[in-house]
C-alpha cells in the first residue's frame, strides 16, 4: 500500500469489492467510456450503484448514484430528502412536503414530495424503509421515468428507483444499508401494486 492509499483509505474499487463479497453482488470493470459498476440481482430487478461526474466551467463534481429500474404499474413518482435551510426555501415557493405521519422526528428531518398522498403514506408506513433511510446521513431517493434530457431514457411502462448524492461513498456499511433499501422499496412497491416483478428489460 503506497503512502497516499494508506492516508486517504482503501480506494473506491477496494470498497465496491467488499460490498460484492457481503451482499453477493458482481463487481463489473468499466472499459475506456464506462466507469466500474456493483450490480446486483434481487427477484427479477437489477440494483446499480456507479459514479459519474459533472463539469461546471473548471469545477468537477463527482456524484454516487444507485438505480433499479421496473416495470411500472402506474405513473406514482416520489422523492425523499433531508431537510435543509434551502430546501424550506424550496417549500415557500411551492414544492409541498407531505407528512407521512408515522413518526413526528421522521417528518421533521425528511421533505417527501409526490403525486399520491395515499401512496406516499403507505410506502412510508412501512418500518423498515424509514428505519434505513433514517441511516443515512445524506439522502435523495426518487422514483422518476428517465433520468433527465441528457442521461437515460426508459422504454415506455418502466420507471426506475433513483438515488444520488455528491462525492464517492466508500462506506460498505453505508453501501449495503443502500441496496437492502432498494430491495425494500420494490418489494413495497410491489405489494402496493406500483411495480411489476417481470423484468423492465433495460441494461445499466
């Protein structure tokens, strides 16, 4: 191990390795275009973490990223995050935050925004998805149609579960609480009738 190594940690591509080991997940090397990705394979859905970045004039902003898309039932769309001095700005200009109602400290740290009140409350009533979400120190969990005008598109009828934040998590505790929380909210969204189990066909 060289000298900044041991300073700065174990790398990103040791960490994803670990992450594989315990959760049964494969490592997927990327070539000259693609960067390194963990995949793994829960029912009939494919969980992705990778990294990707964004250049701003001279600046350099690396984002982590995990996404599972799936064959949608319906148009329900969420997001979920921690709750900011912006993002109460964001509030005063219109963005509504819907109390799930489950626990007064969860609706207090967290905004969630949708399309459904009734859908909202039932995915969030179930505990173990607040409890992992709670874990996280950042947090922006979203289930969208595509992933905006210059990134992936879906097929018609598949949506994905989306999360992202700034920086490279190189945390394999953190990594896993991630992907059993994906495994959570589609197993939820399942059983509410949002999500199909037949696979959505689309290769991340």
């Amino acid at each position: 191990m060289g000298f900044f190594e041991g300073v700065l940690g174990p790398s990103r591509e040791e960490v994803w390795k670990q992450l594989c080991a315990k959760i049964g997940a494969d490592f997927v090397e990327g070539g000259f275009w693609k960067g390194d990705k963990v995949q793994a394979h829960f029912k009939s859905w494919t969980i992705t973490l990778d990294t990707y970045t964004v250049s701003t004039g001279h600046a350099h902003q690396t984002f982590t990223r995990i996404r599972a898309p799936f064959v949608s039932r319906d148009e329900f769309r969420f997001r979920i995050y921690r709750k900011t001095a912006f993002s109460d700005l964001g509030k005063m200009i219109g963005m509504q935050d819907i109390e799930v109602g489950h626990s007064a400290q969860f609706d207090d740290d967290f905004i969630i925004q949708g399309n459904d009140d009734s859908k909202i409350r039932t995915l969030f009533a179930n505990p173990e998805i607040r409890r992992l979400i709670n874990e996280q120190p950042r947090i922006r969990l979203e289930l969208r149609d595509d992933e905006g005008f210059f990134r992936k598109h879906y097929p018609e009828g598949v949506d994905a579960l989306y999360f992202q934040v700034p920086g490279v998590i190189k945390d394999v505790e953190q990594l896993k609480k991630l992907f059993d929380l994906f495994a959570e909210v589609l197993e939820e969204l399942n059983r509410m009738g949002a999500a199909s189990v037949e696979s959505p066909g689309v290769e991340l």
